[in-house]
C-alpha cells in the first residue's frame, strides 16, 4: 500500500480545515485581524492531483466498464455527502440563523445533490452547493463523469483521449456567453486531475526520481505552495498552486516509504480524510457558536480556536467515518486507497 498517498490525503484535509478555521476567527473574534495567517485552501489542489494519480493507479491494467467504475465512485462519494447536504440544507430551513453561508433554496439543494454548479442564495457571486467545501466534488464527479466515458478505450489511448476532451471543454466554456455553467467548467483547476493521471502513468512506468530528488521535489512543493498562496491569487491557482502540487505528489510517489516506519495516526487520518473534509464545515459552526455562548471567551484566543478547531473537526470525521465505512477485508485494505 502506498502509505504517502494516506499522509497526503491527511495533510490536505487538515490544511482545508486550518483554512477554513482561520476565516472563521473574524466571525468568533473581530478584534483579530488573521488575514497574515490564511493558508491552506492549497490543500484542494493537492486532492486534485491525488485523485488523478489513484484513479489511473486502480484502473491501470485491469478490465473495469464505466458503470463498475460510476458505481464505486458513488459508493464512495454519495451517501456521506447526501446526508450532509440534507441535514445542512434542514438546518438551514428550521434555524437558518446557525449558518452564515447557507440559506434554503429548493433548486439550489436539487442542484447540490447532482453535483452540479450553481450560484449560491447566499453569495450569488460564488457557485458552491448546500454543503459549501463540496464545489471540490462538482470537479472530482464531473472528472469522474470523463474518466469513466474513456474506459472503454485502450489504455494507451486514453491520456490523449482525456486532453483532447478537457481541452475541448476549457476552450468551448470560454467562447460560450456566460453562464454559471460555463464560468465553472472553464476553470483550468480541472487540468490538475490530469497532471495526477499522468503521474499515475509514470508510477506504472516506473518513471519516479531518484530518492534525493523525491526529498527535494517534496520539500520545494511544500514550500512554493506556500509562498505561492500568499503571493498569487485563486485565480493563477492552477499552475501557481498545482505545480507545486504536482511536484509534491510526484516526490512523495518517488520515495520507498516501506523502509521508513508507518505514522499510525497520520495514516488512519488519511483513511478518514474525505469525512473531516465534508463535515468539518458542520465543526467549525458548532465551534462558532460555542464561542459566542462561552462567557469566558476560551474559543475566542486564536491559537486555541484553531487547535480546537483540527482537533475536534478530525475526531468528528473519525466518528463518522467509523460509522459510515464499512470494514474492509485484509485483502482489499492491501490495495491503494481509492
């Protein structure tokens, strides 16, 4: 099992959810100015390429139809986004005042749970569903919606064949009047699913770096994500953020990871990375609220919210991912994480 694959997903769960915790500190505390401290929305683009790379990973040399594949990929995404999706949108409904960012809109909430773009009541400038961090799976199922239509092509035709397609959509998005359809298909960010195919392909190849290098390419990721976020805008994110993405996952590929010792907890969070990310939102809310009714104003010191904040949102999709994931066999818990 490529146990890096874990530590990523992990390290970009919490990277989101330390994102969104610093947004959140003006809304617990507006006497704290956080704005020097916002990173981590980084963490999405290396989900992107993550994704890529183990869906080329778990379909490379095997026979699998579109609808096998569809029907794993909504296994695996639905039902947990669905719940939260209605229980957010119910929420929304009986006791809006809870949330900031939702509000109970029929078409918006049909739209949410078709993964499809869509302006949301709140802030109709952006295009995020019910559940807002799933604009993400609007991406990763339209990705998905691709790869499976080529999957009955031959394997060595099907890079070409998803470039030409992504490529075909960017440009048509572009010379189309605009619409929330078009304005969301046209973002580049997409291109990052096929950077992490294309270092899936590479991995079967057996065309990784040599060990220094990997070292080096996943340190000099890590850094240039960084000082790319506070030096580039969201919307150069798709080569000033994914570059270092890709670099960071192809360095991590690179590295033998069975000689070095297994990070229990980090891998297990790994294991748990999709349910912190879908419901960490649903943490953060709690914690805002806890603040505001706390008379001594614990919540309200920065440092601690946002430690809370890391801890409760990965205990909370530890619980829920116990819940909702059923056991795997030995065998299967052997193969890459999908």
């Amino acid at each position: 099992m490529l146990v890096q694959l874990q530590y990523l997903r992990a390290i970009a769960a919490l990277m989101v959810v330390y994102f969104h915790a610093v947004l959140q500190l003006a809304k617990v505390n507006p006497a704290v100015d956080a704005t020097a401290f916002v990173y981590g929305e980084t963490g999405v683009d290396i989900f992107f390429v993550l994704s890529g790379f183990v869906m080329w990973l778990t379909t490379s040399g095997r026979t699998m139809s579109p609808i096998d594949f569809a029907r794993r990929r909504i296994k695996r995404i639905v039902p947990l986004y669905w719940l939260a999706t209605l229980f957010s949108a119910t929420v929304a409904l009986v006791a809006p005042s809870l949330l900031k960012s939702t509000v109970f809109d029929l078409p918006h909430l049909i739209a949410s749970l078709f993964f499809l773009p869509w302006a949301n009541p709140a802030d109709p400038s952006t295009i995020t569903p019910v559940v807002v961090p799933g604009w993400t799976l609007n991406y990763e199922m339209f990705f998905y919606f691709v790869f499976a239509l080529l999957l009955p092509l031959q394997e060595v035709r099907r890079i070409p064949a998803m470039f030409a397609v992504f490529a075909v959509i960017l440009i048509t998005c572009q010379l189309l009047p605009e619409t929330t359809m078009t304005r969301f298909y046209r973002e580049p960010i997409m291109l990052e699913f096929l950077a992490g195919v294309v270092l899936g392909w590479l991995y079967g190849q057996k065309v990784l770096l040599p060990n220094r290098w990997a070292w080096a390419a996943l340190a000099m990721g890590f850094a240039f994500l960084v000082i790319n976020e506070a030096l580039m805008p969201p919307e150069s994110r798709f080569y000033a953020w994914g570059i270092p993405a890709i670099f960071i996952v192809y360095g991590a590929i690179s590295i033998d990871f069975s000689r070095l010792p297994v990070i229990g907890w980090l891998n297990y969070l790994g294991d748990c990375s999709y349910s912190i990310y879908i419901t960490h939102a649903f943490t953060l809310a709690f914690l805002r609220v806890a603040a505001d009714r706390l008379p001594i104003g614990i919540l309200q010191q920065p440092v601690l919210f946002v430690i809370v904040s890391l801890a409760l949102s990965s205990i909370g999709g530890a619980i829920i991912h116990e819940i909702t994931t059923p056991r795997r066999k030995a065998a299967v818990a052997s193969r890459p994480p999908a």
